[in-house]
C-alpha cells in the first residue's frame, strides 16, 4: 500500500511532513495510469457489496474533538453545528485528484437522501501556487480550504492520533458537535455509499 514519505521534488511546491509514496505525484494526464490506493479495493477477491463501519473506518474513536489546523489565506474553519466529512488531499496526490468524481457524486446522494452535513474538502499544500495551477489545468477543482504551513501540519496529524507516514487521502467523519466518529486512509468507492451515510446520520439515543 502506498504511504507517505517526504517528497522534495518540482511536484511539490514546498516540502511536507506529509507527503506520499502511495500517492505518486501528479503531472498533466497521468492521473488514470494510478489505481486507487483504498487497502479494501487492493484485495483481489471480489468485494462483498457493502462494507461495515468497523471494515470500513480504520479509527474509530479520535482522541478528541476536530479542530481544524490553521488555515491558509484566512480560511475559517466550518462550524460544527452539523456532521462532517472532511477529505484530506494535495494537489501531487494522484489517487486524491482521481477520487474527486465520486466524492462530488456522494455529496449530491446524501443531500437528496436528506442527510444533513458538511463537505469539507482540506487541502495539505502549504503554499497556494501548486492548487492555482492545479485549478489552470482543472477547472473542475473543488473549492477547498487549505493548511497554512508545514509546522501546522503535525500537531494537527497528532491531535487526530494519526502519524506523519499516514496515506492519503485521508477522510475524517464527525456527528453534530465535532466528534470524531471514523477516520479512513485511502480512497472510497461506490460500495462505501452506505456505510458512509450511516457514519452521518445523527447518532441513536443513548
């Protein structure tokens, strides 16, 4: 599976703690020579057609409520008044570009099934030249907010209880107040649909 290490390369623009050796870098047109980096679509057995939140999520339980590192050219972090889906990403991140499709499909299904929650996409590119280029190329490039540098990033990683070799992309879920309910690495598919929307609908009373 594909894990991040440091890339110091013209791909990247300034260098990362995070950085990807599971996620190649982009260049134009060769996001389609990349497979998903998702571990459960990695196995060669036919996938059972839904997936439960235990297989699905591989944190379940985050030590503490989400904060939002801090932002780059004063992005303000969503309230929490709503659940979340936040998808980490990067503009060298092949697999992350490639997931774009299914990410917007999904955000269109939960609002006409009625779910109530926040789509967030978090940029991990320290500077704002590699997403305005990226945006050149792809016009279709989600709005995103993004990580206002490098130091943010581990502090950020580790209040999550997630290392500075995490894959991405990476998604994290919260219920209404900001608690994490799932941190996933890797990609998702349409068989993630609805373990997905279980992960966001407002938890059972107790």
């Amino acid at each position: 599976m594909d894990r991040l290490s440091v890339v110091k390369s013209a791909a990247v623009a300034a260098p990362l703690t995070l950085c990807l050796a599971a996620c190649p870098s982009q260049t134009p047109g060769d996001a389609k020579s990349y497979g998903s980096a998702s571990r459960v679509e990695a196995v060669t057995a036919k996938p059972p057609a839904t997936v439960s939140v235990d297989d699905f999520c591989d944190t379940r339980r985050a030590p503490a409520t989400l904060r939002f590192p801090p932002l780059g050219e004063d992005g303000e972090a969503p309230s929490n008044t709503a659940a979340m889906w936040i998808n980490a990403w990067a503009s060298w991140c092949a697999p992350c570009l490639e997931e774009f499709p299914t990410l917007a499909k999904f955000e269109k299904r939960l609002a006409q099934d009625g779910v109530n929650m926040r789509f967030i996409y978090l940029s991990l590119d320290t500077e704002a030249a590699p997403l305005d280029r990226l945006r050149a190329r792809e016009p279709n490039t989600p709005t995103t907010l993004r990580i206002r540098d490098e130091q943010a990033l581990d502090p950020w990683l580790a209040s999550l209880g997630l290392r500075a070799s995490t894959m991405l992309p990476f998604h994290v879920f919260t219920r209404t107040g900001g608690n994490v309910s799932c941190i996933r690495t890797g990609t998702v598919s349409n068989r993630h649909y609805a373990t997905i929307k279980k992960l966001l609908r407002p938890a059972p009373p107790a």
